[in-house]
C-alpha cells in the first residue's frame, strides 16, 4: 500500500483502531507529520488530540545520522551505545546536544500548546501515531517517556515501519499497529504518493481544531 498523503494514512489506521473508540481514548501525535495523521485518527475515533515531542541525537558533524534519542525533560535517553563507541562520540557532546534538544522540546510546546497544560493520561488509552517510523530511537524515546506515567494501555499505530524496527517495540508497548512494513524500505516517504514537510503553523492549526 501505497499512501495518498498523511491525512490518507490516518483514516486507513483509525479502520484498525476502532475498537479504542471511547472517551478513556486520547491520541498523542509526534511532530510535525504525525499530527497530520494523528488528527484524522483523533477525527474519526472521537477522542482528543495532543502532542508528545521526543528529539533525535544527531551525530557530529552528520545531524541526521541518530546516534539517539531524547523525550520529556531529558530524563528518557536512548542511545545507540555501539554507534557512540564506533564514533567515538563523547559524553560532552552528547550532554551538550541533549540540552539543545531539550530547548527545541520547550521551544515547540510553548509554540504548540501554548498555556494547555500536558494531559491527565490516567487510566487512558494512549495512542502513540507518527506518519513512519525507520530507526525506531525517537519513538522509543517517547515510548518509555509515556511509560512513566500512570495510563491504562499504550497503542502504538504508525502507517509504515521496516520489520526490524517494527521488532524493536514488541513487549514495549500493549499493542502494535503497523500497516506496510515494507522489505526493502527506503524511507517513510517512499510510501507516500505526497510527503510535504508539515509546516509549526499546521501543527497548531489541527491542535486548535481538535480541542474545540
């Protein structure tokens, strides 16, 4: 299956997630695409939508490549141990890109929701959405962020994953939704016929319409 766009790939996952509709439900959605997709599965589930922002560790000198992750206030890290050794990336740099990542998180929930305080997860149903996972590190980040917290059951529904990440969340979350988990895999965006970059502005667009 290949997507339309994100809002497509949210009403194909919100058919598999039909039986969490329910006011114990509340779609968390990772920024920025996610939110797309998140929001149509909030839609059409009838439950609320928010966000919840883990930020990849970007290597020296090579941003993209993740040597891992980070959520909340920096208290949930995941590191790829053997990448750091093979790098030889040291523990300042990774202090010193965690802070940074740590002010891009409060940067983007003062942007996105503004004075509305995090959502009471209590005995909820999380679902955990994003429009693809690849590596898995930032996901897992979020993840165990959320594991913290004292919520009934945790989801976790992606359109598309490879399988062997798809591995990596077993026994981490209560269930797992993934759509394609195409072999070989390319990149999340090779499944969609349409993958703009989503924009803060709609971020905060779809928050606002959701929370009507």
């Amino acid at each position: 299956m290949i997507f339309q766009d994100r809002m497509d790939a949210g009403e194909q996952l919100a058919k598999r997630l039909g039986q969490y509709k329910g006011p114990e439900t509340i779609v968390l959605a990772i920024p920025r695409g996610g939110v797309v997709v998140g929001f149509e599965v909030a839609r059409r589930l009838d439950a609320p939508l928010d966000v919840i922002i883990p930020r990849k560790i970007g290597a020296p000198g090579q941003p993209e490549l993740a040597i891992g992750a980070i959520a909340g206030d920096g208290n949930v890290r995941v590191l790829d141990e053997q990448l750091v050794r093979q790098l030889g990336v040291t523990e300042s740099y990774i202090d010193a890109e965690v802070m940074r990542q740590i002010q891009e998180i409060e940067r983007r929930l003062r942007l996105y929701r503004d004075d509305r305080p995090f959502p009471n997860l209590t005995g909820k149903t999380v679902i955990l959405v994003d429009d693809g996972i690849a590596t898995g590190s930032t996901m897992l980040a979020a993840i165990r962020e959320l594991r913290t917290k004292p919520l009934g059951k945790l989801v976790l529904a992606v359109p598309v994953a490879p399988p062997d990440t798809v591995g990596r969340f077993l026994g981490e979350v209560d269930d797992l939704v993934v759509l394609e988990t195409p072999e070989p895999f390319y990149a999340v965006g090779a499944w969609y016929h349409r993958f703009d970059q989503t924009t803060d502005d709609e971020v905060v667009a779809l928050l606002k319409e959701r929370d009507r």
